[in-house]
C-alpha cells in the first residue's frame, strides 16, 4: 500500500473596513472564499498570502484558525482563518475571472457548493470555536464535526 498523501490547502474569510467578505468565483465552485493550494516548501501562512493576492490582489492580515476542513474524496485539507484587508485592490485573475466584495446574506446566497457553503455557515460567526468537519463529494456528505 502506497503512502498516505493530501494535498495542504488554505483560505481565508477576508473582511474589509465595512465588514464585507471577499469572494471569488472559479469554473469548477462557482463562488468561493479566496485560497488555494500550498506549494512544497512554502509555509501556510506564506502560501495563503500568495494565494489570496494572485487570485484577488488583496493584501491580508491573517487572523485565528477558525476551521479544518477534510474533503476525503480528493484527499485535500483545508486549513480556514479569518482576515482582514491591509492592502490592495479587489480585481479578477485568469484563475478568477469575478470578483466581488459581499455583505454576509449575500455570500451566504452566492456560495452554492455544498461542502464550501456547510463551512462558510460556520465561519461566518465571529465567535464560534474552531471545528473541524469532513466530507465526500458528489453528492456531498458531511461525515464528521467537531470542535477543535
């Protein structure tokens, strides 16, 4: 048996001065908090940053770990912080063709992906405890929840 192998990934629920959340929309997700995959040798918080500013622009004060997500369908882990804008200016990348600041109601209405939309519930209170969930993919199915 092989070696166990996940791929690291990070996002960050981002607000700006008017507590607006940053979204991005991707082909295959559609709407999605900003984030990505970590590249070898880069550290979490480094790879974040990196991520958030290539698909957005936005420059970041990373805050507290508020989640753990594991999509055991594909192997990845996604380590979720809170933010705020510092710097930059909200645009689109090739990886990202729209961007757009939302108010809470709204993002919660744009993000339609089961298991993103299962974790931004969560993320959106400023004072839950960090959890942990896990899930499968198509069709979704949230396996486990946890605090952390």
């Amino acid at each position: 048996m092989p070696a166990p192998r996940h791929i690291v990934a990070a996002c960050a629920l981002i607000r700006n001065d008017k507590r607006q959340i940053a979204l991005v929309k991707t082909a295959r997700r559609g709407w999605e908090l900003p984030g990505g995959q970590i590249e070898l040798g880069e550290s979490l918080m480094a790879g974040l940053q990196r991520e958030i500013f290539e698909e957005c622009g936005l420059s970041v004060e990373i805050g507290g770990l508020a989640q753990v997500r594991s999509n055991l369908s594909s192997s990845i882990v996604i380590f979720c912080f809170r933010a705020i804008c510092v710097g930059g200016q909200l645009r689109p990348s090739e990886e990202t063709p729209e961007v757009c600041w939302a108010s809470p109601a709204r993002a919660r209405e744009l993000v339609r992906h089961p298991a993103l939309a299962v974790g931004l519930r969560h993320l959106l209170d400023p004072v839950a405890p960090p959890r942990y969930q896990a899930c499968l993919t198509e069709p979704f199915r949230l396996i486990e929840e946890r605090l952390l």
